[in-house]
C-alpha cells in the first residue's frame, strides 16, 4: 500500500511510513483497502489532469512530480480506466445510431453484447498505447520508472475516449463539430505523448518527435486489429 502522506510504499505489517514518519491507518478487510487505493487514484487522476488537460506541454511534468512515482502509475491506471469506459460507450452509442441503416440489410439492433464488443475494443486499444509507450520508454533507457510510462499513457488515452464519447451522443449529423473536436483531441494526443517523451522520459527533440508517431500507428492499428476481429 502507498503512504497517504508522500506516496511511497508501506509495508502491509507497519505502522509508520518509513519515508515520511506518517502514521498509517489500517483498514478492517482487503475490500476496504481497495476501496481507499481506488479512491485515492481517482483523486490524484482528477488533480493531474486539472494541471495538463489544457496545457500538456507545460503542466504534464508538473502534475506527474506532483504525485511521486507509485501514485503516478495508480492515476494513470484510472484515466485508462476512464478512457476505456468512454471510449466503449461512444462506440456502443455510434452503432445505435447507425442502427437505421442497418436495418435495410436486416440487421438487428445492436444490444448487450455490442456494449461489450466495444468495451473489449477500447479495452485493447488502450493496453496496446500503455505496452507501446512502456517498450518506448525502454529502448530510450528513460531515467524514470515505469510510473512515467503509465501516467503518459493513462493522460494521453483521455483525449480520444473523450471523443469517441461525443462522437456516440452527437453522432455523424454534427460532422462539423465532430470534426472540430477530431483535430483538438488529435492535436492533444500529440503534444502530451511529444511532452511525455521529451519533458518525463528526458529524449532529445528529435527522438521525441520519431517515437510520437510509432507510437500513434503501432497502437491505432492493434486496435484496428481488435475491431476487425470482434466485427
């Protein structure tokens, strides 16, 4: 379990953090445990992205330093989490819509098992850009850990769950504005996995620059993999 004060590993059996001196507060049952660690990462997840949602490039390293190591890998494990919920729901809410030119070809209405196909298809999707970033992140022999790697991934996961989300409430009619938003998440993608690369992981600018579009490609096409397969 991780220090409620600082952040860092606790053994299970002490009574103190051996890092800060905080006292440390057992929960009854492993349940509750949970409960806490899982609120604790949905907090600092929201308190992360309050700092680099609008501005990647400059708020990405502050927010990370900002949780430690073993915090930063829980946040980014909730917005993947977040990401994959949002992004399996929009493209639930996507074929929905789409139900009507479906029926033509006596297609049935996409039910239950849609719902799942799409979250199993996000669920992919969004593994294969936290593997991609973390084998990066290993070849460039980054001087951070592996909390880097999940925390860039789970903050640059967010964009595109957000819009396949508003892509199954809006649907195809508003292409204009889907297509605004297309190109903000787009561009967002880019500039934190670029901010991640360079400020986190501490690339040149040129590595950064190369490793942002392998990461892109090699992630959309498992994905792409993925709904083939479940399509």
């Amino acid at each position: 379990m991780f220090c409620q004060q600082c952040g860092k590993d606790v053994p299970a059996e002490a009574d103190a953090c051996p890092s800060c001196g905080a006292k440390v507060q057992h929960d009854s049952g492993k349940a509750d445990e949970i409960m806490r660690q899982s609120k604790e990462a949905t907090r600092d997840a929201v308190s992360a992205v309050s700092r680099f949602a609008i501005n990647p490039v400059g708020g990405l390293r502050a927010a990370f330093e900002s949780l430690g190591e073993a915090r930063a890998v829980a946040a980014g494990g909730a917005m993947g989490v977040v990401a994959v919920i949002t992004m399996g729901i929009g493209l639930y809410l996507f074929q929905r819509r789409a139900f009507g030119g479906w029926m033509a070809y006596g297609q049935s209405a996409p039910g239950f098992g849609a719902l799942i196909k799409s979250i199993i298809v996000a669920l992919v999707g969004v593994a294969a850009l936290f593997a991609v970033v973390t084998v990066i992140r290993m070849l460039s022999k980054s001087r951070e850990g592996f909390g880097a790697g999940a925390f860039i991934a789970g903050a640059a996961s967010l964009y595109p769950g957000i819009l396949f989300f508003l892509l199954g409430i809006l649907g195809m009619g508003n292409f204009e504005v889907l297509g605004i938003l297309m190109i903000f998440a787009n561009a967002y993608v880019v500039l934190t996995l670029y901010a991640g690369y360079s400020r986190l992981c501490g690339m040149g600018e040129g590595q950064a620059a190369l490793f942002v579009p392998i990461t892109l490609l090699v992630s959309a096409w498992i994905a792409k993999i993925a709904y083939a397969a479940m399509y």
